[in-house]
C-alpha cells in the first residue's frame, strides 16, 4: 500500500519527544518521517529509535531530531513497486519513503508483516510437547 498523505506521517525536527511518540503511535506505531521546511526528507523515528534514546537520556529534552535515524532507507518514486518491496524485504522494513527528484517526501509505502508472503526458507521445524505440565 502507498500512503500519499505525508502530513499525516511526517513531522518537524523540533518536534517534542512526547508529540513524535503520538505521532508514532498515531500511525500504528511504526515510524514519524523527520522533513525540513522544503520537505525533504532528514530522517526517520520508529518505536525503537524512541525506546534507545530514552535510555540515553531524559525524554524532556529529546526532540525529534535528537531519536531519528539521520540516514533511512528511501527509494524514487518512480521507482516500481515490485524494486520497493523486494527492498523493503531485503531489509526487513515495513515502512519506505518514496521521494521525488529533489528529495522531497511525496509518498510512504506500507508493509504490514502480518499479510508479507511466506518465505523460501526450506527450514524443518520440530515442535514436541507433552506430559501434565508439572515441572513448569
């Protein structure tokens, strides 16, 4: 799915930590994109990106510049579809920016890992279970 709206995605680098954390969870809590006043892309802020810089410091002085991932993933636009999943899977991402020729975030294509099709992997897998339960 691409998502053509990026006001709905997309924040300052000034945003406060609390606001990029709605912001996060706003959108199913997987990734803010970071833009500029021209709106081209500068970075991007996932769940986790905000979970390592709460340990490095207080979240009252974290703004949105201070968690992203200064240097994303992105693809063009015009890219094909088929290229911007095979990269979103190469790299087990579920979200990409799609940006135009100067940069700009135009687009974000959306995964989600719960409809991804099955992998290759030809890995045998061997559950055995039994018993009551008493040693748990």
């Amino acid at each position: 799915m691409i998502h053509k709206r990026p006001d709905d995605f997309c924040t300052s680098p000034d945003l406060p930590f609390r606001d990029l954390a709605a912001l996060v969870n706003r959108f199913s809590g997987r990734c803010a994109v970071v833009i500029d006043e021209k709106q081209r892309l500068l970075g991007t802020v996932t769940d986790g990106d905000m979970r390592r810089a709460l340990l490095r410091q207080s979240s009252d002085q974290l703004v949105a510049k201070d968690v992203m991932k200064s240097n994303p993933w992105s693809l063009p636009i015009t890219s094909p579809a088929a290229e911007q999943i095979d990269f979103m899977r190469q790299r087990h991402i579920y979200q990409l920016p799609l940006l135009d020729a100067d940069g700009r975030v135009v687009a974000i294509r959306i995964s989600d890992p719960l409809y991804a099709s099955p992998s290759n992997d030809d890995t045998l897998v061997v559950l055995m279970a039994g018993g009551l339960g008493t040693r748990l």
